[in-house]
C-alpha cells in the first residue's frame, strides 16, 4: 500500500496533525456557542421586558381601584321620618326614605346650597348606594333611631376618579365628569378630613353594577367557582379514567389508534368551537339555562378533558414497567397493579397535568361567550343554575366601559385573575416538586 | 412441529405428560453445529413443574423453539446461554408473564404438579401466587419496606390479622436474610437501601406468599460480588423449601448454586444435565463452546 497519496496528492487524513487542526477550528466553535448563547439571552431579556411591562401597566392601573374615596356624613337618624309609628317593624324600616337622610347629612355640611341644580349636584358627591347603605345600618342595628352619628358614605365614582387624580380640574368644566362646584366642595372636606380613601370591600362583595362605584367581582368570582367546580367534577375523574382505560386495558388497535388521534386533535380544537357545541347540544337540545354555571362547567369539561387524558396518559406511561411487573409478578391482578400501584405513582403528574387544564379553563371566555355568560348580572349567584358570568367574560365587559373608575376595576379583576392562575400554576409546580420521582 | 423418529425411543422417567413427543438425542456426542436438538435427559424423578413442546412466538419472530424439560422439586436449575437466547422468554412462561405482552404468544403443555398452567380454571392470579418472580433489576414498590412484604399476603387475604400480618413479614425478611438489617428500619422505603439488600428484599415479598416455585430472571447481573454470595448463599438455603428457576449469565454462578443445568441457544434448549457433567462433560459442542468462553 503505497501510503503518501492521497487522491488529490495532499496529506491522507490519518496522517494529519489532529491538534493543530482542531486548534485552527475552535475559535469559530466558541465564537459560535457565544453567538447561541447570546440569541438565548436577548429572547429570554426580551420575553421578561414584555412580561414586566405588561405587568407594571396593569399593576399601575389596577391597584387604586383597591382603595374607594369616602365621605364622612353626619347622619340624624330621626325617628319621625324613619319610624312613624314607633314599632321598629323591619317592614316599615325598609321602606322609609333614606335618602333624604343623605341629602339632609350633606346640607347640614354645606348648609349655604341653595337651588336645586346644586344641590343635586351636592348630592352627586355620594354614590348611589349611599341610601340603601344607611337603609341596611338601620335594619341592622335600629338603636341607631333617634340618634346622630358620623357615618363614612361611599363617594360617587367620579368623585373617587378625581380624588385619585385622574380629572384634570384645567379642563372646561362641561368636559369633565366633576363640576366646580363639585370640586369647590370636595376641597373643603379635604381640608376637614372629611374625605378619606378606604379599602375597598365593595369591589369582593358586590356583582356587577351600571355604577362603577358599587361594581364588584364577587359575581364573576362566584360564577368561575361554580363553573371551575362543575368542569373538575367532571373532567379529572372522567379523565383520569379514560386515561387508565386507554393506557392500561384498552388492547391496541385500530380504534384505540383512532381514538388516541380524536383526543390528540380535540385538545387542538379551538375554544370557540366548544361553546357553539354546548349551545346546541346542552342549551337547545337538552334545555338546560342559558347563563348558567352547570352549562359553562359542561362546555369547559370538553375543553380540559382531552388535556387531562393526555397529561394522564403521559404520567401513566412514565411508572417504570419494573413497578408492574412487581406487581403482577406477586399475582395481583391488573386493577390492584393499577389501583395499589400505577395510579399512585402517576396521581401527582395527573394532577398537575388538570391544574393547568383548570387553570386554562379560568381564563377561558370565548366558549362561554356562546353560551350566555355574558349578560349583565348584578346578583351573586348561589347554585349551578343562577345566571352567572367568569372573572375573564367580566373582565371583557368592562373593558369596554368607558368611564375611567371600570377601567380601573378592569385592571383590578385582571390582577386578581392572574394572581389565581399564578397560584394554580404555583400548586402544579408544588405537587410536581413534592411527589418527584420515588423510584 | 415435526415428530422424528428418535421421539419414540425417549424414556420419560417421570414425566408427567408420557405421551407428549420430545426431541432429544440419543447419542454421546454432538459435533454437529447444525444439530439442534435436545441432548441430556429432560426429566426428573419428582418433578415441580413439566414443560413439553414449548414454542414462544413474539409476532413473526420465534423465540423458544419447542423445548421441553422437567423442573425437578427442590432442586435449582439454571438457565444458561448467550443474551437474547430466550432464557427471559422461557423462565417468564412458568407464571405466565409472557401474557402482559401483547405480541408474545405461547404454545406447548406445561403443568405445574398436575396442573396445567394455561388451563381455564387456573387462574394467573392464583399461579403467581405459586410461581413467585425475582427480576433482574431489584423493583421494591416504592413504599415502606414492611409495606413491601405485606403486599402479596395482603392481596391474597393470607392472613387473618395484623399480628399474623407482623410475624409473616419478619418471618419473610428472616428467610431473606435481611432481617438483621432492616428491624430497625421497617417503615422507611424500599428503595432507600442497597442494590444487594433491595434484591433480598424483593425475594422476601416473593416468598411471604409462601410459593412452590421462585423464579429469578438474573437476579445478581445489578450487584456487586459481595450482595452476590449473599444471594447464592440464600439460594442454597431456599432449596430447602422452595424450587429455584434462575437464569444466569455467570457460568460460575449457575454452577455454585445449581443441581442442574440447561443450556439454550437461539431458541432452543441444547443441552441439559446435572450441573457437574455439564461444565465438566458437555455432549454438545454448543455447549462446549460456550461454556469454554469461545462465545457467549
Ligand atoms: N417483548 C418482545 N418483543 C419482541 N421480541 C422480544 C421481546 N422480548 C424478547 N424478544 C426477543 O426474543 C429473543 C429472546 O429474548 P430474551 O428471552 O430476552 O433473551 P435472554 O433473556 O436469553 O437474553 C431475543 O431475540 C429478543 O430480541
Ligand atoms: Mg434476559
């Protein structure tokens, strides 16, 4: 063998010094790895400035919507006009005028308004509900008959949007909200301390509201309870099963496979297309309540269902088979295997896997859209079949308001919906972390 | 399969299917490479367990050619050859563990005493429970060491109370040898001990059901030198009670702690005999080969 040729006459292969060829090529093969580690960094900055930003602005826009402005009222709860006849019958109470103790409590602070336009513009300071708060006082407690007391009234919501600084008081006063007399009067309780900003309960007491001051997302939060509750009863131990029957006893065959492919595709299929389903199969055909949690947990069982088959699945297959055969080597029979030890050891990837099936069902409008959870539903629903709306189809329909104080409940309910999603997540990543591999 | 000639001239000492044809040559020595059939005698005079004609399929693939051999009581028989031989295959027919894979079919009669395992009244809950099964890589149940023993006699309903469930489970862990070493320690999991102390773990789940016959699938290939003489010694005291079916790859192993011996080689079962003629005397020049190291 004639060694020193090679076809194109140079040095053969095996003859060449591997150190200094290796050397010639190694700053382009760190020059390369920097490169890739530099393109996995700017993403991954990128990314984070995205997350932070989005963050910062709901967290900018959302937090004072979790303190309200206050009116401090005194009140003279006069027993003349509320309880005429003296019998402090809850009926009579009810019904008495309790607006004008309100309107009586403003003027005796600024006892110089005179006319009406003023003074209803006087009255405009407190919300609404600032009535029916005196009315529940009363009910609550009728000692409060005959007596006077400085009573907290919660302010209008454009009070509160100035009060936070959010109406220029530069602008012509027929463009804003707040008019200057308004504004005369709200500095001159600032000045007594009259006026005060407190937490606000209103915002996790109260469903829905036109007035952005009494507007809350115990309805929606109520609702997605419901609705959540309904889709886990279902879907985890419908899930669970299919996944055991499919993984563990189903024979493998040309309808398994077919089967296997559906779900696969079914966890694809957009959401959208899942309420129309629960329109017309539980809506219109069994007859079940439009705007009803039962019907939403029903729509969203379809949804999450082939998410906790796969994910179910995917933890099944991941027990070691040397755990099977132990078991069924001692002469259990195929259940005990799965029940006494399969299950067990693939529980924990099962749950997580329906956390974040859960916690996608949470944030998820559009289903529900077609199926009614959209109405304007100001009464916290009790049970499965109350009209309800989800913290996201809530938040939709104040995205919408225009009027500054929903904008910043939007915000509001956002936070308060990522913070349970982020505690889901938080539980999956628990569970994941707690009950690792043990084998 | 066909039936040769050679069949009738067979003495079944003891088999327990006397009329069940059997390949076996009569000759002294095998030269011949191509020459596959059984050569030794198959049968014992107080058989555990028979096996006559057994072919293993896994789909097209044929991986136990018609084998048939005797498993005498309270004896060890080793199962040697080189991997992929089938020895897995065959030892996992005798419980019947070849039918969790959907591919694999087997053909052929094999009885347990005067059982027939694949009969219908036999059910494989009840024949694991009397063919216990030692894997090759230890596998406790991830839960507490007393939790592991317990097992078995809990699903079968062997005892009445947890008084006798206690004295079982320490009886069990005496017999594995591996009481002394884990009294203190009974609640804490299975996998947090030795490679050598999980093995004897997983053979005292096997014997807490009190079985008629273990099987051991390698059941030293994942251990050090040491947990293995541990092993081999409690093979040897087992035999007392128990009849051992292990599959080994260590030569010297199959001959420390076997009476007898079968060599398989690419599905066939080549030769069988007492441990001492084989690895001193081997008819068939497989075996001779393999035994010598020219290949295995
Ligand atoms: N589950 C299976 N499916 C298909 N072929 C298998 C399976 N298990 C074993 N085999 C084949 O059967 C033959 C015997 O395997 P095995 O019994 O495991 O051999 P050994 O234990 O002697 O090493 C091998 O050729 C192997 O590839
Ligand atoms: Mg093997």
């Amino acid at each position: 063998m004639n060694k020193a040729t090679s076809p194109n006459g140079a040095t053969p292969p095996h003859e060449r010094d591997i150190k200094t060829i290796v050397n010639a090529g190694l700053a382009r093969r760190h020059a390369a790895e920097r490169r890739f580690r530099w393109y996995g960094l700017t993403a991954i900055t990128l990314g984070l400035a995205f997350v932070v930003l989005m963050f910062a602005n709901i967290i900018n826009k959302g937090l004072p919507a979790f303190w309200q402005t206050y009116i401090q009222v005194p009140i003279t709860f006069d027993a003349a006009a509320l309880d005429p006849e003296g019998q402090r019958d809850p009926r009579a109470l009810a019904g008495a005028d309790y607006n004008a103790l309100v309107r009586a409590g403003l003027r005796q602070l600024f006892p110089k308004v005179e006319g009406r336009l003023p003074l209803r513009a006087l009255s405009a300071l407190v919300s609404t509900d600032a009535s029916y708060d005196l009315q529940r006082r009363v009910l609550a407690d009728p000692q409060l008959i005959g007596t006077q007391q400085e009573i907290w009234l919660l302010a209008s919501a454009a009070v509160d949007t100035f009060v936070k600084g959010n109406i220029d008081r530069g602008l012509e006063e027929a463009n804003r909200p707040i008019k200057d007399n308004q504004i005369d009067w709200i500095d001159q309780l600032r000045a007594a301390g009259k006026i005060e900003r407190q937490f606000n309960a209103v915002l996790f007491r109260s469903g829905d509201s036109r007035e952005p001051e009494q507007a809350g997302i115990r309805g929606a939060l109520m609702g997605s309870f419901f609705t959540l509750l309904v889709t886990f009863l279902l879907s985890f131990p419908i899930g669970v099963a299919t996944a055991v029957y499919l993984e563990e006893f189903a024979p493998k065959n040309r309808w398994t496979d077919i089967i296997e492919v559906n779900i696969n595709n079914l966890a694809a299929v957009p959401s959208i297309v899942f309420g129309l389903l629960g329109l017309a199969v539980f809506i219109n055909f069994f007859g079940l309540p439009r705007s009803a949690p039962l019907v939403g947990g029903l729509v969203l069982s379809l949804m999450t269902l082939p998410v906790i088959i796969i994910a179910g699945r995917a933890a099944l297959t991941s027990v070691p088979p040397s755990i099977r055969e132990a078991a069924l080597g001692m002469g259990a029979s195929k259940l005990q295997m799965v029940g006494h030890h399969v299950l067990p050891l693939a529980m924990p990837g099962m749950l997580t896997g329906s956390i974040i099936g859960m916690a996608r069902a949470l944030g998820e409008s559009a289903p529900l859209l077609m199926i009614g959870m959209v109405a304007f539903i100001v009464d916290v629903p009790k049970s499965f079949l109350d009209p309800a709306t989800v913290l996201p189809v809530q938040i939709y329909l104040w995205s919408d308001l225009p009027e500054r104080a929903f904008v910043e409940r939007t915000s509001a309910a956002i936070m308060v919906l990522l913070a349970f999603m982020i505690l889901m997540n938080g539980l999956a990543i628990l569970l994941r972390k707690r009950f690792e591999r043990r084998w | 399969m066909s039936t040769t000639a050679i069949d009738t001239q067979i003495a079944l000492n003891g088999a327990l299917n006397r009329n069940a044809p059997i390949r076996q040559s009569a000759g002294a020595q095998v030269t011949d490479y191509d020459n596959r059939q059984t050569v030794g005698k198959i049968t014992v005079d107080n058989p555990k367990m028979a096996c006559r004609e057994v072919n293993v399929y896994y789909g097209q693939k044929h991986a136990i050619k018609n084998v048939s051999l005797d498993i005498g009581a309270n004896e060890v028989i080793a199962f040697i050859g080189p991997s992929g031989c089938g020895k897995s295959t065959f030892i996992r027919c005798l419980n019947r563990m070849n039918d969790t894979i959907p591919a694999a079919r087997v053909t052929g009669l094999i009885k347990l005493d005067d059982d027939d395992i694949h009969a219908k009244e036999i059910d494989v809950v009840q024949l694991r429970a009397r063919v216990g099964m030692v894997f090759q890589k230890p596998n406790p149940f991830p839960k507490s060491i007393y939790e592991n023993v317990a097992y078995g006699p809990r699903i079968h309903g062997m005892v009445n109370d947890k008084a006798e469930l206690d004295q079982l489970v320490r009886d069990s862990l005496e017999r594995a040898g591996l009481i002394k070493e884990v009294e203190k320690r009974m609640l804490e999991p299975g996998t947090s001990l030795s490679g050598g102390q999980q093995q004897r773990l997983c053979i005292a789940r096997a014997i807490a059901v009190n079985p008629e016959v273990i099987l051991m699938d390698e059941p030293c290939s994942a251990l050090d030198p040491i947990a293995t003489a541990k092993i081999e010694e409690l093979i040897d005291e087992l035999r007392e009670n128990y009849t051992i079916v292990i599959v080994t790859h260590s030569m010297q192993q199959a001959a420390r702690v076997s009476q007898r011996t079968a060599y398989f080689h690419l599905g066939d079962l080549i030769e069988i005999g007492d441990t001492d003629q084989i690895f001193t005397n081997p008819r068939h020049k497989l075996t001779e080969d393999y035994i010598t190291g020219r290949f295995g």
